[in-house]
C-alpha cells in the first residue's frame, strides 16, 4: 500500500491519535506525540501544511516498529 502524499501535519497527527497517540508537547513547528501502548514511543511530527512523503514514510515506519507490524498495516488503519 502506498504512503499517501497529500497529508499535513494535522492531518497525520489526528491519524495518529487513532492509533492512541497524544499530543504531549509542541517547540515551534513541531508536535512531539507520545503513546503509552506497548511502553512509551515518541514520533515528532512537523506542523506544516503539506508533509514531504519521506517525512510521512519515516515516522510511519517508525510508528510500525514500535507497533510491531508492517507499515502497510499501519496505513491500512490510518486511511480505515
């Protein structure tokens, strides 16, 4: 499954709370969301209008290792 391109900063954010992310702090431009599943991850997410998709593909795939599945199946669950 493809990353999907057309993503801002608040819209990868309110995908991420689906998966039990939280904002916990912001410096600037930047949102730093942390999970409390499976012991505590952080991805730090831009706020930008429009995400470059290595950006997207990077904190996905780093979303996908704490998670302990495929990033496939991580944007299955986020475009679900």
């Amino acid at each position: 499954m493809r990353v999907p391109r057309d993503l801002s900063g608040a819209d990868l954010r309110k995908a991420l709370r689906v998966l039990g992310y939280e904002e916990t702090r912001q410096t600037g431009s930047h949102v730093r969301m942390t999970t409390r599943m499976r012991g505590e991850h952080h991805v730090t997410v831009p706020d930008h209008k429009a995400l470059p998709a290595g950006t997207i593909r990077g904190i996905l795939r780093d979303v996908a290792r704490h998670s302990g599945c495929t990033m496939e199946e991580i944007v299955s669950r986020l475009l679900a």
